[in-house]
C-alpha cells in the first residue's frame, strides 16, 4: 500500500469526510409530513352516523373543557424512581401522599431518545417524535412551526403564563401572556435557576388571568451534570419540588368552584443516567413518572401498584382534550383513558374518536396503502360499532347493555389508537438508504495500491477498516462501538511488533530484495557506498541512515526500545480502559476512575494529576521555542491551581483538603466542631464541604444568589463545619469563594493563546516570507502543544492521564516504529486515525449524548456564554481524535522537513572516482551513477545532471570545472578520453 503523497492523503480525507456526509444525511430520518399551523385547524369530525335513515347525531363540536385551570410542573430530569421509588418516599412525603392515597393517576411515562430537553419538550406538546437532528438546534432552538398544544390554547383565546427553562419561549414566541426565561446551560447553577420560577408562584396563584401555567425547573438536572443521581444534593432538592408541588396543590384546591376542577400536572422531560448525563436509551434516562392531580379523579383507596407505562407522548393528546381543544394534528400518542374515566359514556367515547380519527387521518397523509394498516381497519370496525351505539343511545336507550356495549366499544377503539400509533411511530424514522448506501461505498474505498505486495499491516488496515465500517450496521455494536476500536489497535500493535522481529532478527541479505520499497532503497544507497570509488563522508552515511533505514540503523538500546514500544502500548491502552467504563452494558460498573473521584483519594489523585503534568510538559516542550516552553510550564502550573482552586487536588502542604481558600476576611467567619451548630443559626453549612456533598439552606434573598456558586464546587473546598451569624458575613465570604477557579482558568486560557499565536506566526512565516519547512514544522508543533494545554485544562484530573498516554505513544510510535519502517502516508494517516477513535472512548466518552461533559464548557466563564461554551464542550469530547489529527500533520510535516535535509546532505557531500581510461572504465562509472539516479526517483527527488560537477585528475591535465555531458576545453592527459561525453546511461 504505497503512497507517497501527503496531498493525496490528504485527498483521501476530503473523499472519507463526503462519504460520511452522506451517511448521516440518510441516516438523520426525516419526521413524519408536518402539517403547517393555518391548515390544521379544521372542524372537529362529528359523532359516527348511526344506521339508518333519518337519525343524525347532533354533537358536531370539540367537547368542552374538563378542567378550569391546568398547571403543568416540569421538573428537568426526574426520574421516575424519584417520586415512585425511595428517594420519593424519604425526599417527597407529600407528593407519595397524594399518588398513594389521593385523587390522582400516576404513570411512568416513556421518553424516545434523544434524550434531550428540546426534542423533549417538542414531544410533550406536539405529541410527535423528534429524530436525532434536533440534538443539533437544541443548543438554539427555533420557533416551532409544526401544529402543537401551546398553540392551540393561544389560537383558542386561553392565557398562557410561563417561567423556567428559556427554550420554551424560544420554541414558542409571543405565545405567553406573561414569562420570565432562563437559561438552561449553566450546569453549575443549582439554586437560582429554580428560584427564579418560584419567586412568580405566590404572586400569580392568587391571580385569575390565566388559563395555562407552566413551570420548567432545571436545578436537579443540574445537580445530575455535575455529581450524578446518587448525590446528597439530590435529597434536598427533590424536598424543594415537594414543598413546591404542595403550595400549587393547595393553591388549586382553595380556589376550585363547582362547574370545573382544576388540574396539577406533574412530569420530567427525561431522566439520568447513573453518571447524571441523558441523551442515551437507558432506563434511567427514558423513564419519567407523569402524575394527574385533581379533585375530579376518585381518592385512591388501595396503596398504588406498580405505576402502568404510557408513552410521553400521550400528554399532548390527554391535554388537548382536558382543556377542550383539538389534538395536534401531527401527534401520534394515545389518550390516557383513565383522566376522563370519569365522565359519561358517550363522552368518552366521543374523546377516543376524536383521537382515533386524528391518527387515522395523519397515517393516511403518510402511508399510501393506509387501508391495508390493521390500525386504519380495526378503527372503522370499531368506529362503525360506535355508530350502532349511538343509535341505541339516540332511542333513549338507558340499560346496562348499552353500557356494556359502550366499554366493549372503547376497548375496541383503544386497541386501534394503539396499533395506529406504533405504525405512526415506525413512520417516523423514514431513512434515506440511497444516500446511506452511497456514503458507506465511498467510506469503504480504500486508497489505490500501487503494489502488489502487501504486507500484513496493509492487510490489517484494510480489514479493519471494511470491519468496522459493516460492523455500524448493528445497532450493539454503534452503542459498544469502543470495544471494535480496543481490538483493532491491540491487534496492530502486534501486527508491528512482528514487523519489528522480521526486520530486526528475520531479515538476512538474500531477503533485502523481498523487504519493504524503502529497504529497497536502501539496498541501492548501500551498493553504492560499497563501491571502492565512492566516497561518502561518515558524518553524512550516519544522518542519512538514521532516516532511511530501518534494520541495519536500530541498533543498541534503540532497538531493544523499538521492539518494546507496541508492548508498551498495549499496556497502556489496557490500564486506560480501567480507568474510565463507556457504553451501554458495562457503563455503570465501577472503574479507576470512580475511585480516584471519590473524596477519600484527593491525596493520589493529586499526585496523579501533578505527575501527569509534568510528563506532559516533557512530553510536549521538546521542539517549542525557548519563549513557548516557558509559557508550556506556567500554564500546566495554572491548570493544577485552578483544580486546586475548586476543590479537586490538593497542594502538598495541605492535609485532606483542608483550607484550600481562605475567606476573604478571616475575622468574620470562624470554625464550629461537629455537632455544634444552633438550628436558629440562618447561614448553616452542614455535613462536609466536599462537592457533590454540600447541603446549605438560607432563606435571605441576596444569599440565594450566592449560594450556586457553592452548590457547584465539585470537590473539597472546606472540610470544617462552617457557621455564620449574620448575612452580610455570608456573602462576604461567598462573594471571596465566587472567584475561584475563574482567574486560574483565564491564566491558562492566556498561556494557551500565546502559544497558539506563536504558532501561527510561523506557519505564516513558512507561507509567505520563506518556504522553509522547518519553520513550518515548528509552527504546527506549537499550535498542537497549545492544543495539548487546553486539553490538560478541560479535562478532568482523573483523565490526565489520557492525555499523557496520547502524548507518549505519539512519540514512541513515531521514533521507533514509524520513521524506522518507513510506512507510507495512507498507512499513517490511518493508524492515527484508529488511535484517535480510540482515544475518544478511552476519555470516558461513547455513542450516547449522556457521556458528554457540559461542564467543561464553563471553564473560566462565570456565566453561560454560548459560542465559547460549545467549543469548549466539543473540544473537551472529542480532544482525542482531534489530538491525533493535529498530530498528523504535524508529523507529515516533520517528515517533508527531515527528508529536505537528508537528501540535501547526500548530494553535497556524496563523491564517485574512477580512472577513465578505457570504454569500460566509462560503463562502469556510468553504472555508478545509475545506481544513484535510481535511489533518487525511489526517494521522489529528482536528479539534476547540469549540477554535478566533474573533476578530472591527472597529470598536465587542465581540464577541471566541466560538467556532465557539457561541452568542454580540449586537452591532453591520460585521463581525457572520453569522460567530456559521460552522463547517465538512461
């Protein structure tokens, strides 16, 4: 697999990046034909008509309301064993109440991933099931277009009031009376993103204006992000929405009259993982409970059973029809029976109509053999029954068989919404194969072989990636895909470690011919050298063997390392899999990583992280600029004191973590054992300072404030119980702890700037003022070891080592496999391409959006920022591959660089003598220098015959300074005859 070109790898790139564009523009299904807002509002279908001439039914309208006043509580990542398990017995006494024995309907209510708040949010008031596209604008969300609940109470003259998460008045534009929004991607808010809503709640529950209130609370969900869902920040704040839900709860029931009820709905949008991350398919993340609340319903007399599942998308359809409105026209959820089980027969069946024909009209707009659909059939079957049974009911028919046969018909009638709603659902993914197909043909052509022989790396290369490329299309292996890429790189480092004994044991002078193009080339560089008359200075022969050569120049301890580099590797990719668990099936068992966490370790992650980055700055200052590697050291300093200055590590003179920042005045705050706090005390700190185990509870508006900045410290900030006697202590002190880390971040992102700069003025230096190679080498090193330096910043301590190991196998594998076998571009180029992927899982990270870590995009910012905080997330996820890529061109660049100075050296310095007295004294030396026109077009150089000078010797002979083949002064000597006619034989 020979390529000389780094352009046409570099082509390859392009064709590799086209291919995957396709792929993904097939493979991002295309949602169910939305129908624009102005066309779906039409008159609601009438009742079925019953048999017979002359009877008519004369309920032609949407049925009114079944509640005054709704009130919709979302609460951001609750999971259902929040409220149904024992955290929502233990943290929510009221809510267990009211779902065990009051009048309510609960349900665990089912998310479709991707498990995200907009896509989410979409599904709850469309009633529709967003595709993995809407990841992308999640992060700026566009006005929904598509026909949905929230338009439909606006459009039907309802007032809409909103507080919370700000995507929703993104989402929905001038839909609100009134709203007051907040942003939902600064995770280390705990506090203040909720009381923001609840500081509304007193003010608008005593008003009448409004129809429809919705509140969206972000804080758990915020808690989950940075500690988890097994954290003791999750207690508190669960207690927080408990106490909520009863104030709202109270509230409705006070100001209830006797026509209409009113309605508490409480729901999540998704759930967590066990790391506190959502996007992904787990239980965790998919599972949300869905509570109804109202007088309406019938108290619970028995304890609540294991909760029935719906899907989330049911809400907007049971909505709908508890506020008296149209369904959404695109909804493909189902109506939840038992809200309005409590009214008469004939009503309930006139709302599973109405939801029946909705769903039935939408499988018609998208399927075009509709009436073959056993959906669209046992609905007309069931529709014609409901048709009989109004006629009965018409004729005033009263008895129990008419309602016998009225619960007979709406078992029929849920059996058809339901099969109408998973043919809808499978509608929904609507893949374009052709693209697909196409893409994946031109991922998986591979680079032209110019060769016909192939070694084993080149055979493993090209499986591997056919492998891999088919194995994407088992949806077990996309979500274990990081197992594919551990045993593709484990086997390559065998691979070349067989390489590396055949040509340092294996291969014997007989076998030179059969060996790789360079060893090829060698051969030839050597038979000159062997040649009595040619002269090649030692100094010269040592340079150029070092670069050329592979078995002959590996020598000494060199070669002993060469051959213990893949080893070297392997165990390194090994206790890198120890360190961080990703996936699916195995994410959730404990790892390294969880252990050097935990608060008990701050003492060895430490001195991980400090040796970590020491080893970086080895690693990476070696071919900086004197001004770049002072800048390196300063900056790998400011990233340990800014995980010092959160709370992470520890410095060596601390003890356990202990008084790591100092208050800003030290007379205003004092130190209480265990034990001793007074319950009137209003500032209390209790349990240990030690993230995620902060619980503080203050009641003063301008401490609120303050109080997420502690909230979101990861680790140990303080480890003494902490007391303050009055507020303006408090904040002093919090007003000191809310500067931490941001300075120390800023510090480094300067450093890491500089460098940057650096590098770039070279590269443009190399561009414009001087094509030097050397130049431009060092410049793309300095960008890269800048690079290096955000990624030491941005991740986390216990992944240090990542990069470490990054850094070190880029070297190893560069000095002592890479430039002494001499692999080609397209080789390289792929197995940076292999380490790059495997690095991406190494960090922890997987085919799940619930791996990615939000809060590096808040590193150094004290607020949400949205530009700098998706780059800082995107490069903090995929440093990895993107480490290698820079790495990449790095080393191509290095290689052109070495190449230049090499060949450059051999013509200067490189001599061939021989006495020309007879004609086969001139074939000979014609010979010779065939031999060298030959290792030149090998080494892609070209050999330039007017450069060359010739220098006869001899006695009385004057004719010195001619040149190849040139026109020369007559003259006599022995050694003129002929030698003005020398040139190649070719």
């Amino acid at each position: 697999m020979k390529l000389r070109s780094g352009v046409f790898a570099s082509f390859c790139l392009l064709v590799q990046a086209l291919g995957v564009a396709l792929f993904l523009r097939g493979f991002f299904p295309v949602p169910v034909r939305s129908v624009p807002r102005r066309e779906a509002r039409t008159d609601p279908p009438a009742e079925p008509p019953p048999p017979g001439a002359g009877m008519v039914s004369n309920w032609t309208k949407i049925p009114p309301p079944l509640f005054k006043k709704v009130v919709i509580v979302l609460i951001d990542a609750l999971r259902d064993d929040f409220v149904f398990g024992s955290k929502g017995k233990q943290f929510m006494p009221y809510t267990t109440q009211v779902v065990e024995k009051g009048t309510s309907y609960s349900f665990i209510a089912e998310a479709k991933p991707p498990t995200v708040t907009m896509p989410r949010i979409k599904a709850l008031m469309t009633g529709s099931i967003p595709g993995f596209i809407d990841v992308v604008v999640n992060l700026n969300s566009p006005a929904l277009l598509d026909d949905n609940l929230i338009w439909q109470a606006k459009t039907a003259g309802k007032r809409i009031i909103f507080y919370g998460d700000d995507t929703w008045v993104k989402l929905f534009p001038k839909h609100f009376v009134e709203y007051d929004g907040t942003t939902s991607f600064f995770v280390s808010d705990f506090t203040e993103v909720d009381d923001n809503v609840t500081r509304h709640l007193d003010r608008v529950l005593k008003r009448e204006d409004w129809d429809l209130l919705i509140l969206h609370y972000l804080g758990l969900d915020h808690i989950g992000h940075v500690s988890g869902p097994n954290s003791p920040l999750v207690g508190p704040k669960l207690r927080e929405m408990d106490n909520i839900l009863k104030k709202i709860h109270i509230s409705l029931l006070s100001k209830e009259e006797a026509s209409l009820p009113n309605l508490l709905v409480v729901c999540g949008d998704h759930g967590m993982s066990e790391t506190g991350s959502h996007g992904g398919s787990s239980e965790g993340e998919v599972h949300t409970p869905l509570l109804f609340i109202s007088s309406a319903f019938e108290k619970r007399s028995a304890p609540l059973a294991q909760p029935e599942h719906v899907q989330q998308t049911d809400l907007a359809s049971t909505l709908a029809i508890g506020l008296g409105l149209p369904i959404s026209r695109n909804s493909v959820g189902n109506l939840i029976l038992p809200v309005v089980g409590g009214k008469t027969m004939r009503e309930q069946l006139r709302f599973v109509h109405l939801n029946g024909f909705q769903l039935s009209r939408l499988l018609q707009e998208n399927t075009p053999a509709y009436e073959k659909d056993p959906g669209y059939e046992h609905f007309k079957i069931a529709e014609k029954s409901h048709g009989n049974w109004i006629k009965l009911y018409l004729e005033g028919n009263n008895s129990e068989i008419l309602l016998n046969l009225g619960k007979k018909i709406l078992k029929q009638y849920l059996e058809a919404l339901k099969t109408l709603s998973s043919s809808l659902s499978k509608q929904v993914a609507q893949y374009d194969v052709y693209s697909m197909m196409v893409g994946t043909v031109i991922i998986m052509e591979s680079p032209t072989v110019s060769s016909s022989s192939w070694s084993e790396v080149d055979v493993l290369i090209l499986a591997g990636t056919m492998g891999h490329v088919l194995s994407l299309g088992a949806s077990s292996f996309i979500e274990e895909e990081h197992q594919t890429w551990y045993f593709l790189i484990n086997t390559l480092c065998l691979v070349l470690c067989q390489e590396l004994c055949r040509n340092n044991f294996l291969l014997k002078e007989c076998d030179l011919q059969q060996s790789t193009n360079v060893k090829q080339n060698f051969d030839s560089i050597r038979e000159i050298s062997e040649c009595k008359n040619i002269d090649i200075p030692a100094e010269s022969n040592s340079k150029l063997g070092k670069a050329t050569f592979s078995s002959d120049l590996i020598k000494g301890s060199d070669k002993w390392i060469s051959l213990a580099t893949p080893w070297i590797i392997l165990i390194c990719c090994r206790l890198l899999r120890s360190l961080n668990q990703t996936g699916v099936q195995w994410a959730h068992r404990p790892d390294f990583g969880h252990w050097l966490t935990s608060s008990e370790h701050k003492s060895e992650l430490s001195f991980l992280a400090a040796v970590s980055l020491l080893m970086i700055f080895f690693l990476v200052q070696r071919r900086c600029s004197l001004v770049s590697k002072i800048a390196m050291a300063l900056g790998l300093l400011g990233v340990y004191s800014y995980r010092a200055a959160i709370g992470n590590v520890i410095f060596p003179w601390q003890h356990g973590g202990k008084d790591i920042s100092k208050p800003p005045n030290r007379k205003k705050w004092m130190r209480i054992p265990a034990g001793s706090l007074d319950q009137p005390l209003s500032h209390r700190f209790l349990e240990d300072l030690n993230s995620p185990d902060i619980c503080w509870r203050s009641n003063t508006t301008k401490s609120k404030q303050s109080r997420s900045f502690l909230e979101s410290i990861e680790d140990n900030v303080l480890t003494q119980k902490l007391a303050f006697t009055r507020n303006q202590e408090a904040d002093e002190f919090i007003g000191g702890l809310k500067t931490m880390g941001i300075t120390e971040a800023r510090f480094v992102y300067v450093f890491v700037l500089g460098i940057i700069f650096t590098g770039t003025k070279d590269l443009l230096k190399s561009q414009v003022i001087s094509a030097d190679s050397n130049t431009k080498s060092r410049g793309l090193w300095e960008v890269y070891s800048g690079l290096v330096l955000l990624a030491a910043l941005l991740f986390r301590p216990h992944n240090l080592p990542v990069l470490v190991s990054c850094l070190l196998i880029q070297t190893m594998m560069t000095k002592y496999i890479w430039i002494p076998l001499k692999f080609d571009a397209a080789q390289i180029t792929i197995m940076h391409y292999w380490f790059g992927q495997a690095f991406f899982y190494f960090q922890g990270n997987s085919n799940g959006i619930a791996t990615v870590d939000i809060s590096a995009g808040f590193v150094g910012l004290d607020s949400y920022v949205e530009i700098p905080a998706i780059f800082l997330t995107a490069f903090a996820t995929y440093a990895g591959p993107f480490l290698w890529a820079i790495h990449l061109l790095c080393y191509l660049s290095s290689e052109v660089s070495r190449d230049e100075v090499n060949l450059c050296q051999f013509a200067d310095d490189t001599k061939l003598g021989r006495s020309v007295d007879l004609l086969e004294d001139r074939k000979a030396l014609e010979k010779d220098l065939d031999r060298l026109d030959q290792w030149a077009k090998a080494s892609g150089t070209i050999f330039n015959n007017a450069k060359c000078q010739v220098l006869p010797l001899g006695h009385n002979n004057l004719q010195a300074g001619g040149r190849m083949a040139g026109e020369v002064p007559d003259g006599k000597g022995p050694g003129d005859a002929g030698w003005q006619q020398l040139s190649m034989s070719h």
